[in-house]
C-alpha cells in the first residue's frame, strides 16, 4: 500500500484542529486533518464567549448555522441568592454539531484534506512521522499536531496523558424544546430561564457549577466538578434536581432527553509551570494541550486561540528564515506566545480557584457576597458579566471585586 503525505497532519478536528487546518490551508500548506467523527455533537455546552466571536469574527458571519445570542445570565448562589446580568455585549450558544460544521467546512473550503479516520498509531522516521489510520491506510508527514481532545491519543503517546487533578468531570443532558415552544412539559418551569437565558447554580461546597444553555430548540443543561471530588451519583442527583427545578419538579419524557458525559482539562496550579505542549517535530493545541478554563471549564475560545498563535508562529517562522523547514522554529514560539496570550491568565484562575469555589469575601462565601453585591451594585454586575463571558482577566478579578465592593459597604 502506497503511503500518502502531507506536510503537517493535525490529529482531531474540533474547533482547535479545525481552525488551524482552515488557517495553514489558507496560507498554502499542504495539511492533512484527520477525524473519525467529522462534525459532531461533542459533549458540551456550547457557549462561545463574547472574547472569542468578538477576535474571530468568521464565527458569527454565516447565517447557515443557527445559534442563540444570549443577552442575560441569572446567577444563583449556595444560599439561593439570585442576580440577573444584562450583558453588554452577547455570547453565544451553538449546537456542537453547528460550530464544529462551521470550522470543519470552512477548513475544506480553505483547502484542507479532511480524512474522515481516526489515527490510531504513529511513529517517528527520518524527516518526520508516519500515521496509521483505523481505516488500515498510512500517511507520512512533517509535523503533527495533537487537537484530538481532553483524552488526547496524541498526547497519550508523546508525554502521557492528564493527572487526574488537572481534570473536571462534566456530565449533562441536551433536551428538546416542545413544539410549542415552552420549555418544559405542560410549560411550567419553577425556576427555569426564558429560551434566551442562562442559569448559573453554585451548589454549597462544590468546586463547579450547574448550568442551563439555551440553544436553538433545545436546552443544554450541566453540571462540572473536579474529578474525584464528587462520586458520578452525586452529580447525577444534582443535575437531576436542577433539570426537573425546570419541569415542573419532574424529568421531560426520555424521548426528549439525551445524557452525556465528558473529561474537561482544568489544570491543578503546579501543573503550569512545566506544562509541555511542543517537542521535537509535534505540538499540542486546545483540550489536548490542557488549553481551557479552571474555574469555568470554558474552552472554546483557547481552542482557537492556540490554533492561532500556532499559524501565526508558522507564518513568521517561514517569513524571518524563508527556508521551508521552520516548524520547530515556529513550535519554540508558539510555547511564548500562548503563555503571554492567556496561559498566565489561566494560570492565575488555577491559583484562584479554591477561593472561588470555597474562600470568604467579607465574612460570607465568595459566590454568595459576589452575587449579594452584584445585586447592589452596577459596577459590580459588570464586573461578573464580563468574568462569565471570558472578557475579565482574573489577574485584576480580585482587585476590581474589591474597589466595587468599598462603595457597597
Ligand atoms: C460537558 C462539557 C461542557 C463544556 N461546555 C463548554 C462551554 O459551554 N463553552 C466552552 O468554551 N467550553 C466548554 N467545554 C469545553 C470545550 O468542549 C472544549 O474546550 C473544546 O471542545 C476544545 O476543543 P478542541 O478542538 O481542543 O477539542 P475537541 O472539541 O474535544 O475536539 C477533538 C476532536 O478530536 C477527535 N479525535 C479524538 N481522537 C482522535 C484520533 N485518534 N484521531 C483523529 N481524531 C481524533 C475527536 O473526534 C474530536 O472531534 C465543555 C466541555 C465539556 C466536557
């Protein structure tokens, strides 16, 4: 069997490998992207916050595939404190199927060969790599890049896979709106959003949260936590609760109700110091590389992102020297582009997130004297909006927490 080539093979095609494939093939590289599932409905809920339509605006040109825009976030607290939050400017809420179509689509249409195939072995030869497929066919490629996920086979095989403290366990159901367009069985809903709001619950001593997404015609609900801290039992009780909270105080028909369950990379603190995500001849990019939020689980936005610095530095590389062969080049400053970009930002929420989810803020837990506040104060309420949609930085969250809650007290 003839062996087929590529310069760079980006293994898995989400957002993360999607979006780098669209960008390389667009700059004329020779990229071959490999994924068994094509588009599909990854475990997820779907926001896109307001940081990542706003840089890649391609996001939201296409009006082929629907969305939600949300506009408002309640917010409820460990002691049942709520606030609504207007938000400035919207995020949205996609089917995963959409956004992976809308990246994977306009990769292909940049150029990209898509192999619809998981690549379930590689190894290294002289001037690069060579991949099997499990459809039994074989590629050789300059450099490869790792996209396939939080339970990354790529990152498995380089440096081994995440400890169990750098990860969040997610577990949620996707349920369809009824043809009437209420959202629950005979339209009661206790506490339940309008189709065109989140809910946000911090469960009393829980590092997570519990969520519900609007989307187009249906509701992505959730619930996240450290792996570890919680049995899946408990979370299931959990979310089983809050969902029903939506019902009427009972689950929809199972015919509208569909559960999943997923790994989210939330790195431990200390796990960011020496955190590889290059090596001779490969990268890592998105989930695979430990690329999403500690304390929101969020990320979509570090997906492309990290695809992007990752072009970028490829584009530069290939600019400065003009010799072909400037992969690693470009992978050495990828490595300081993406922690000036965001990885001292998520760092910091790592550093944070205990207090987050257990510390103190003027005498009360944290969540409850933010949500107390916001309550009271528009400034405080901007504050948290722009947190939620992943336009605070969490360097300065504390610092401007603080100069708004003097003017409370
Ligand atoms: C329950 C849950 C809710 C979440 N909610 C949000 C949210 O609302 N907003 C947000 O920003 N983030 C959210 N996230 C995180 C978000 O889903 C990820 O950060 C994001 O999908 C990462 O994109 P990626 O391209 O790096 O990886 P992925 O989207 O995981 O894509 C990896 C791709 O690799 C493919 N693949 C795997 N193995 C192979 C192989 N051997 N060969 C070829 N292909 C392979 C897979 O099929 C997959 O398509 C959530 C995560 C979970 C689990």
């Amino acid at each position: 069997m003839q062996a087929r080539s590529a310069e760079i093979a980006i293994i898995g095609a989400g957002p993360a490998g999607a979006h780098l494939a669209s960008r390389l093939a667009a700059e004329g590289r020779d990229v071959a992207l490999f994924d068994p599932k094509g588009a599909w409905e990854k475990p997820c809920g779907g926001g896109v916050p307001t940081r990542a339509i706003r840089e890649f605006a391609f996001i939201l040109e296409s009006s082929s595939y629907p969305r939600k825009l949300v506009h408002q976030i309640t917010m409820i607290s460990p002691l049942e404190r709520r606030v609504t939050l207007t938000l400035d400017r919207p995020f949205a809420v996609y089917s995963r199927q959409v956004l992976n179509s809308l990246v994977l689509d306009r990769a292909i249409e940049a150029g990209a060969n898509f192999i619809r195939e998981g690549v379930s072995s590689f190894s290294r030869e002289t001037g690069g790599w060579s991949l099997f497929t499990d459809a039994g066919n074989q590629w050789r490629a300059r450099f490869l890049v790792g996209a396939d996920g939080a339970a990354s086979f790529t990152r498995r095989r380089l440096i081994g896979i995440f400890p169990k403290r750098d990860l969040a366990l997610a577990f949620g159901y996707n349920i369809t709106n009824q043809e009437n367009g209420s959202n629950g069985d005979n339209g009661a809903h206790d506490c339940g959003p309008s189709t065109d709001e989140v809910v946000v619950r911090f469960p009393k001593e829980f590092t997570g949260y519990l969520w519900a997404f609007p989307r187009p015609g249906v509701v992505n609900f959730g619930v996240a936590s450290k792996l570890g801290e919680r049995t899946s039992d408990e979370l299931r009780t959990l979310l089983n609760n809050f969902v029903s909270g939506f019902y009427g105080g009972r689950m929809p028909d199972s015919g509208r109700v569909s559960f999943f369950g997923a790994k989210i990379p939330t790195l431990d603190l200390a796990s960011w110091k020496d955190l590889q995500t290059t090596g001779e001849g490969w990268v890592l990019i998105g989930d695979a590389a430990g690329f999403a939020d500690p304390i929101t689980g969020e990320g979509i936005y570090y997906a492309f992102k990290s695809a992007d610095l990752f072009a970028d530095a490829l584009r530069d590389a290939q600019t400065s020297n003009g010799s072909s062969s400037t992969h690693q080049a470009a992978a050495a400053s990828y490595k300081t582009l993406w922690r000036d970009a965001f990885g001292r930002d998520l760092e910091h929420a790592s550093f944070r997130l205990p207090h987050f989810y257990h510390g103190r803020f003027f005498g009360r837990i944290f969540t409850d004297a933010m949500i107390m506040l916001a309550r009271r104060h528009r400034g405080v309420r901007t504050i948290l909006g722009r947190a939620l949609v992943g336009e605070q930085s969490y360097v300065t969250l504390k610092r401007d927490l603080l100069r708004r809650a003097w003017q409370v007290f």
